[in-house]
C-alpha cells in the first residue's frame, strides 16, 4: 500500500529525481564519526520544540495579567499538559547544549574549511538565533526569575555603544521591563524566530546536502594517501536508522527529564519588588554574565561593562567568519585557532561553573 | 536728610536681612557649656532640643537677657531672671506656653495645648497638688535641654522608649515604697507579647504604658473598664466577650475583664493551651472538673487541637508534593484560608459558646481537608507519571532494540 502511495506520488511529484541524491548519499565512517549525530540530534530537538510550542500556544494568553496563570492552567488543569510544558523547557536546554556540542565538534574537526565556510556560517547564526529562543522563552511564563533574568540582559543589551539605549528599547517596547516586553517576546518567540530559523535550517540542511559531510584533516590526509582505508555507510538506511536511534533516546531523555524533575513553575512576578538576591541568567548566557561581573567598573578610560559588551560582539563577529581567518590545509595559523578554540571551549565551561558557585 | 534717612533705614534692613535665619543670641551658653553639673548644658546637648531648633533659648524658661556677655545683665532678676527651676515650678512654666493655644499655634498648630488639664486629672497631678514632689512632672518624662519631638527615636517618650522612661520611676522599688504599687510591671511588659511588637517587630502602634494608661492623664484603668483598653485594639474579642456570660459574671464579682486570663504587664501570645488543664490553663482557676464549663472547654480544645494537627499534616504533605516537583501551588495558597479559620476560632472562643466556636473550625476542617486530598492526589499522579515514564521508556528500549538488530541485518 505504501509502495502504490509512493508511485502515486512519484507519477505526479517526479520524487525519483528529487530522492535520487539521498540514495546515493554516503557518510564517511571514522573514529570522530558519532559527532556526527549531534546536527541530527539538535534538528530532532528544534522539530520536538515546534510541536510542543504549537501545543502550548493553544492555551498560553501573552499578558502580564494572564500570562502566568495560563502556564498554571496548563500545567495543572490541560490533560498531559505538564508534560508538553516540561519537555518544552527541557527540550530548549538540551537543544542550546546539542547545537553548542555540534558546533564544538565542527569546530575542532575543523569541518568548517573550504568548501563549507558558508554552512559554518549558517550555523553559527543558527546558534545565536537559538540562544534568541531561550531568552525570548525564557519571560514568557512570567515569573519572578524570568522577569528579572530579562531585565538585568536586555540592560546589558543597553550598554553596546551608540546602538546600544535603542536596542534596549526596542527590545523592551519602552524604558522598563513590562507587559508589553512580554508581548513582544511572544512575538518573536513564536513568529519572527521561528521563521527566520526554519529558513536557515533550509539553507544550511542544503549546504550539507549538497557538500556531503566533511572528513576530519587528518583521516582526509591517510585516506588520500590509502583510498583503501576509505570507508563510508549510505545516508539512507543506515546512517538514517542510527540517527532514528539517537532521536529515541532524545525522546527518552526528554520523557524522563520531564517525568522526574518537571519544569518549576516560579512565582508570579511582582515588578514593584527588588530583584532577588542572586539572580543570573540561565546556564546557556552564564559564561558571559560571570565574565562581564569580574571585568573592573573602570579599564583604563573606558567603561568596564561596555568594553565587555564590545569585546562579546567582537568575539561572536570573529566566531562567524572564523572560516576565512583560518587555512584550507594544517598550518601554524590553523594551529593557533585550535589552540584559541580550546581556550573558548575551557573558558565557558569554567566560566559556568564559576557563575554557579559564585551566585 | 532724605539721603541720610535712606542710607539708616537700608542699613537697618540690611541689617535685618542678614540676621534673618540666624539663630537669636544665646550669651547663656558661653558660660554654662563649660560649667559642670548641675549648672552644665552643653551646645551639642541643647542643639537636640526642640526648644532650641524653635527659636527659643534659655531665657525663654529661665528668664534673664540671652543677649548681654555680662553676667550680672543676664542673670539680673530686673531682667527677669528666674534661675533654677524648681521641681514643683515645672508644670506651670511648661504650661505657661503649652496651654497656650494662641501662641503654639505659631509653632504648630495641630499640637493638642490640654496637657496641663490632663495632667491635673492624673494620678502624679493629683498628688502633685497634694504637695508630693516625687511623683513625675513634664521634665521628668519630657527630659530637660535635650527635650525631643516624640517622632525622634532618641526621644524619651518615643513609643520605643516610653515603657524604660515610666520605669525610672516605677521600677524602683525603693522610690516606689510610700505608694505601695509593684514595681515589676516593667520587667513583666518586657516579657510580653506586647514588648515584642513594638521592639522586635518596629509596630510603634504597639501598646506601650501610656497606651492603656494615657499619658498626661495616667491612670490604671478602673477594673471596670480593663476591656474597654483592650477593645481600642482586640475590637472583636471585646465585642464577643461583652455578650459573653463571663462579661456578666466578672463584673458581679469586681474582677478587671480580660486581665483575669490574660494578665496585664506581662501578657503572652496566646496559646491552645490557656483551654488545657495544665500549669497555661486558666479556665481550672474558677471552675471545677466535669461541670458543664469544663466539658465545654474540653471540647473546644479537642476541635482545635484536631483542626490544628490537620493544618499541619496538609501543609506536609503539600511541602512533600512540591518537593517531588508536582504544581500545587493553588492548594498552597488557600492553607491561608484554613489559618485563618483557625485564627477566627480561637477568636469566638471569647463568646465561650461552643457551637459558635465550632462553626469556624468546621469551615477550617474543610479547607484543610481539601488542600490535605490535593497533596495526596499529586502525590498518586506523581506515582502514575513515573509509571507512564517506565511503560513509555520500555517501549523506546524496545524500539531501540529492534532498529539495532534491523540495522544488523540490513548490513550484514
């Protein structure tokens, strides 16, 4: 039945044509290949945050004066509603986590060199999009935690110089973190991101369609030294089926997660009240907070956190076209990007942990 | 001519001018700041009072002219000099502005000018008059050249300091002799629930001494009219316990209302067990075991005792609830409700009605019962997600079996 759907299909879409090349697709098999997964992975968890966001946004009112209640509604009142809310946060942090490990891998499997500059470059945006996502998300239940999380970041947004009072306002629909701040992340929360990215997705699933995968410098030297040693699997069924797999234990992470430690609720925001003693931003944005908190108020004759808001921008303008600093073939230069790397990778997650302990 | 009148009068308005906003000479200081006691009053000490920051200065009371260096200008009695003030001169020299009303109103004009009237109806005037010159004047209470609005935290009849300045007086038992009162009414207060309030909380709307006993006017309230004090705060105890038989029966019997179980000085939160026959109990000090009054206490305690215990056992397990992660935040918020039935009970227990007593703890039973069922019932869906989670996990485990032996056998 399924075969006579396909020629169904096929006789009016001309899908031969169109699935001609996955057919043929191959992924190269090597002892860096599980990484891999994660592009898959990180896809199989933004496709899991559309459809429990679709499902949330059935019951969620985007007011000040609804907007909490709504959340509770749905986690106490919505059959099974507690569990499309939970998995909905959980599957925003380990899709921010997945995309940092892709990036990461591709990062120091050095996939990013010519011919795949552009895919880096789609997916670096891809990352900051995301990160877009969690911020946005992040004040939609409305509690006390995520009211104050978005005021002490959109300030920090207010320190980039010149732009930086316009965006501030523009992000927050006026001078102070209000109603209306919350109805414009809503906005971009479920509209403008989400457009934005799915067009990316298409645009950087095309380029690594097109390119095929990319095999690490080192196993591209042995296999054109051996072509013996080459060895490859098809995309389809057999890369397929392994991704499927990593998808289910996505599923039965997020199934868990969900189950045994579902997503807190808070408290109703009271914009009158001080910030809680504390506060800080989720782990995804700590790194940065922890590191603009030990620069001095003052270096030299600038400002402390303006020139830590700068120097940010230039380290995520330098991450984007990391591609066209660095050499096609292993080189000194490649070396030091490496080494720099490292550094980045040992520098966030110790900046993390420090963020934790210190608050 | 009209040139030299205009250059005066511009030199006197000149003049005028810049003295204006000065404070008016006060030669009395020059002297007596470096003078010791009892002449002694130091700048810095007579800055703080009131009297000063007003305009006034030492002349004001004691007479003389503030303006002259020369002593004996200053303190010459032509210039009405007075000197000391005697203690039985002090009401009547307070008096002689602050029974004014036409001239405090230049100063303020919603400061009551009936102290002096007052005082005369109080137990320290009327023996004042009698010509006791121990018992407090205004200097006593008010202090003397570092005087304070009674707003200021320093003062000595700042609510906070009201009780420690009565007990200069009447904590000392050896001052206290000739009048044959306790003297432990200070130390009893500072025990109290009362005493608590207003220093450990900061309520200054707390009962201090002059709040029950007035202040310019002291009196202990007549035993007749103890709840009567009391009801200007506890409106709702009063108004039941006046309905109440007790109401009735106390006042036959010349005993002082609420004192009888709650004391007055030393008065503690009260407690469930003021309703026990244990050493807090107090019903047992008039009635006897097994009367009508005793059963009726018997049960009141038990419905409180239950309601209590049921409270706590749904605050447990709605505490249990969200530690495992479960939304119960709705049943949280209403235990308000069963607290404050709890609360309103132990209210009507100044009726002395059971029945009545027990219609607020039933509406308390029923609230906490609800929010005890909703603890529990988080607790059974906690149980049937963990075994949703275990069903649905089986079947990926099972699904992630049968791809990895497909998968074998397609490359095989």
């Amino acid at each position: 039945m399924i075969a006579a759907l396909i020629h169904w299909l096929d006789e009016r879409l001309h899908l031969e044509g169109l699935l001609a090349p996955f057919k043929h697709k191959t992924v190269p098999q090597h002892k860096m290949s599980y990484w891999y997964f994660f592009g898959g992975i990180t896809l199989f968890l933004f496709m899991v945050q559309v459809l429990t966001g679709i499902l949330l946004l059935l019951y969620y009112h985007p007011g000040a004066n609804e907007a909490f209640e709504s959340v509770q509604y749905i986690v106490t009142q919505v059959q099974f509603g507690w569990l499309i809310r939970s998995i909905h946060s959980w599957s925003a942090n380990l899709m921010i986590f997945t995309a940092f490990a892709h990036m990461f891998s591709v990062l120091f499997l050095k996939a990013y060199r010519k011919p795949r500059e552009l895919t880096w470059v789609t997916g670096v945006l891809l990352l900051f999009l995301v990160m877009g996502f969690g911020f946005s998300g992040y004040l939609l239940p409305w509690n006390t935690l995520a009211f104050f999380a978005t005021t002490v970041g959109t300030q920090m947004a207010g320190q980039v110089p010149f732009i930086g009072h316009a965006m501030m306002i523009f992000l927050r629909g006026g001078p102070e973190v209000t109603g209306a701040t919350l109805t414009r992340f809503f906005g971009f929360h479920v509209a403008v991101l989400p457009g934005i990215v799915t067009v990316l997705i298409g645009v950087h699933l095309f380029f690594v369609q097109r390119q095929g995968m990319s095999v690490p410098p080192k196993v591209e030297a042995e296999w054109k030294k051996d072509p013996s040693l080459v060895k490859e699997m098809k995309f389809f069924p057999n890369f397929a089926l392994r991704e499927l797999m990593a998808w289910y234990v996505g599923m039965g992470m997020l199934g868990g997660l969900a189950a045994m430690f579902p997503w807190n609720l808070g408290v109703k925001v009271d914009p009158f009240a001080s910030a809680p003693a504390g506060i800080k931003p989720e782990w995804y944005f700590l790194f940065m907070y922890q590191a603009l908190k030990l620069i001095p108020s003052k270096v030299l004759i600038f400002d402390g956190e303006v020139l830590g808001i700068v120097g940010c921008g230039i380290a995520a303008t330098v991450w984007l076209l990391l591609p066209f600093f660095d050499t096609e073939k292993p080189s000194r230069r490649s070396h030091v990007i490496t080494g720099l790397s490292v550094f980045a990778l040992v520098f966030m997650i110790g900046m993390t942990i420090y963020g934790y302990l210190a608050n | 001519m009209t040139a030299c009148f205009a250059g005066l009068a511009g030199t006197i308005l000149l003049g005028a001018s810049l003295s204006y906003g000065q404070a008016p000479m006060n030669t009395c200081l020059d002297c007596h700041s470096v003078l010791p006691e009892p002449f002694g009053v130091t700048s810095d000490k007579f800055s703080h009072d009131i009297h000063e920051q007003k305009g006034l200065t030492c002349a004001s009371c004691h007479g003389g002219d503030p303006t002259s260096s020369d002593p004996t200008v200053a303190m010459s009695p032509k210039k009405g000099w007075k000197g000391h003030i005697d203690h039985k001169q002090v009401p009547a020299l307070c008096a002689s502005c602050h029974a004014n009303p036409v001239y405090m109103k230049t100063f303020n004009p919603s400061l009551r000018t009936d102290q002096f009237s007052e005082y005369h109806t109080s137990v320290h005037g009327q023996k004042f008059a009698t010509g006791d010159t121990k018992v407090a004047v205004c200097t006593d209470c008010h202090s003397v050249h570092d005087l304070r609005a009674p707003s200021d935290p320093l003062s000595t009849v700042n609510p906070v300091n009201v009780a420690k300045t009565c007990s200069k007086c009447h904590a000392d038992p050896d001052y206290m002799k000739p009048y044959g009162i306790p003297t432990d009414q200070y130390a009893k207060y500072n025990t109290s629930v009362h005493h608590d309030a207003m220093v450990k909380r900061g309520d200054l709307s707390a009962p201090t001494c002059t709040t029950c006993h007035g202040n310019h006017g002291a009196v202990p309230p007549g035993v007749d009219k103890v709840q009567n004090v009391c009801a200007n705060c506890h409106v709702f105890q009063a108004q039941m316990y006046q309905k109440s038989t007790h109401s009735k029966v106390f006042a036959e019997k010349g005993l002082p209302g609420c004192v009888v179980c709650h004391t007055n000085h030393g008065i503690q939160m009260p407690s469930d067990a003021m309703l026990s026959t244990g050493p807090a109990g107090v019903c047992m000090r008039c009635h006897t075991r097994g009367d009508v009054c005793d059963r009726a206490r018997e049960n009141i305690l038990n419905n409180l005792t239950t309601l209590d215990h049921n409270i706590k056992e749904a605050d447990e397990a709605l505490k249990l609830a969200e530690a495992s992660g479960m939304e119960v935040s709705a049943a949280t918020l209403n235990q308000a409700a069963a607290t404050d039935a709890i609360t309103k009970a132990r209210v009507t227990i100044h009726t002395y009605d059971p029945a009545l007593v027990n219609a607020d703890i039933q509406v308390g039973m029923k609230i906490a019962a609800a929010n005890l069922k909703a603890g529990q019932d988080a607790m059974v869906e906690r149980e049937h997600r963990r075994i949703g989670l275990g069903v649905c996990l089986i079947a990926i485990c099972f699904m992630l079996v049968g791809l990895w032996l497909y998968i074998k056998q397609i490359e095989r």
